[in-house]
C-alpha cells in the first residue's frame, strides 16, 4: 500500500467512525438517538485508533492535515510530501463523510433539525465569536500535537516512516483526543483536523439531504486556521526545548 493510499483510507475509517457517531446520536430514530457527549468524544478516540491502525504501517498514520504539517515544520517530514499527504487526507475525509450520509440516509430524511444535520458532516461554536473560536482550535490542536511528538518519541525522520505509530502507538494517541474532546470540546467541538472538518462540510454541501441549510462557509475558515496556527506553534516549542 502506498502512503497516499493509505493517508486516503486511514482518514476515511477516521471520518466514517467519527461522523457516524453524531449521525447515530443526533439523526432522527437512531439507536443512539440523544446518547450524548460522552458517546461522541469516546467513538471519535477510538476512531483515531481504527485510522492510526489502519494507516500506520504504511504513512505513518497522520490523517491530518496539521500533523503532516506539523512534522514537516520540525524538520522531521519532507516538505515535498506535504501536499500529497493533505490530498489524501482531504480526499478521504469526502469519502467517508459520503458513507455515512448513504448509511444514515433514510435517518437525513427524517431530520428537520438543519443544524443536527450540519453537526454530523463539520464543526460549529457553542457560542459564535471567531477570536474565541479560533483560540479553542488552536489549543485544543496544540495539545494534540505537542502530546504526539512526545508520543512518537521524537524518532522521525524524512527518511523513515513520518510517525511511526503502529497498533501500540494508537492507544495513546486516541486518549489524547478523547480527554481534548472532553475537557476542551465544549467550545468549538473540537475539530483540531482540517480534514476531518472541512472535506466532509463540502460533501455537506453537495449531497442531496432533504431539507438540509447551508454549510455555514463563513465559520469554515476558523477550523482549518486554529489546528494549523495550533500545530506550527507545538511543533515550534517542541524543537526549541529539544
């Protein structure tokens, strides 16, 4: 499997498992229907580990645009991998936002909640102010990072596998984002992955959900902002302190 393959299908198992959740919780005459926050933020970590585990082996598992980037800036990830890498992340987060409108679809059409069928496919603010909004994104993503490269133990190199998580090294990482979703969450909903928030909002606005409202661009800026400010400034004090 190449590492772009990969990126693609460890995003998508990410997405899939994650969105599906909200599906189940918020969509109309689920099982899951109004199991709650603690529901969300433990299948979204364990979604982490399926794309970590999934990816692993052959990327290194990023599954995000702000860790590839991230890497890249502590010199420990080639520049020139960059782009691909986010291709394949983004390609991916389409996909499997895709899989869970044709699995939930029959549920889409009996929401009316325009707002619950939003939260399924991205991110919104609790409360709307942008400076606050991009703050939460951008410490919630700086936790993620800056725990990852210790996590990884600083062992990367453009040369050899770009993280180097394996089965083990999900573990971790999913706990990580499961205390960010429930410890920091409450603001924003914790995007803390351009992929995960922005190629499903675009899905969002091309698929034909009945009764489904806009895809509310003008918050769409904020998480695809926060993780990358957040990730270039855990990377940045992650190599001054090594």
């Amino acid at each position: 499997m190449t590492p772009f393959v990969a990126e693609f299908l460890g995003t998508m198992m990410l997405v899939l498992l994650g969105e599906g959740v909200v599906a189940n919780v918020v969509l109309k005459d689920t099982k899951g229907n109004n199991s709650g926050w603690i529901v969300i933020t433990t299948a979204w970590a364990l979604a982490v580990f399926v794309g970590v585990t999934v990816a692993g082996p052959y990327s290194g598992a990023h599954i995000n645009p702000a860790v590839t980037i991230a890497f890249a800036v502590a010199g420990q990830f080639d520049w020139g991998s960059v782009l691909p890498y986010i291709a394949a992340q983004l390609l991916g987060g389409m996909t499997g936002a895709s899989l869970v409108w044709l699995m939930y679809r029959d549920h889409f059409d009996r929401t009316n909640d325009q707002g619950a069928i939003l939260a399924v496919f991205c991110t919104a603010p609790a409360i709307r102010k942008y400076s606050s909004n991009l703050i939460s994104e951008i410490i919630g993503t700086f936790v993620l990072l800056f725990s990852i490269f210790y996590i990884t133990g600083a062992e990367i190199t453009a040369t050899r596998q770009p993280i180097g998580l394996g089965t083990v090294g999900a573990i971790p990482v999913a706990f990580v984002v499961w205390v960010i979703g429930l410890s920091l969450g409450g603001t924003t909903g914790y995007a803390i992955n351009p992929a995960r928030d922005l190629a499903p909002r675009i899905m969002h606005s091309v698929l034909p959900i009945k009764t489904k409202g806009g895809s509310d661009w003008t918050y769409a800026w904020v998480p695809v902002a926060g993780p990358v400010i957040g990730c270039v400034l855990a990377a940045l004090l992650f190599t001054v302190l090594q």
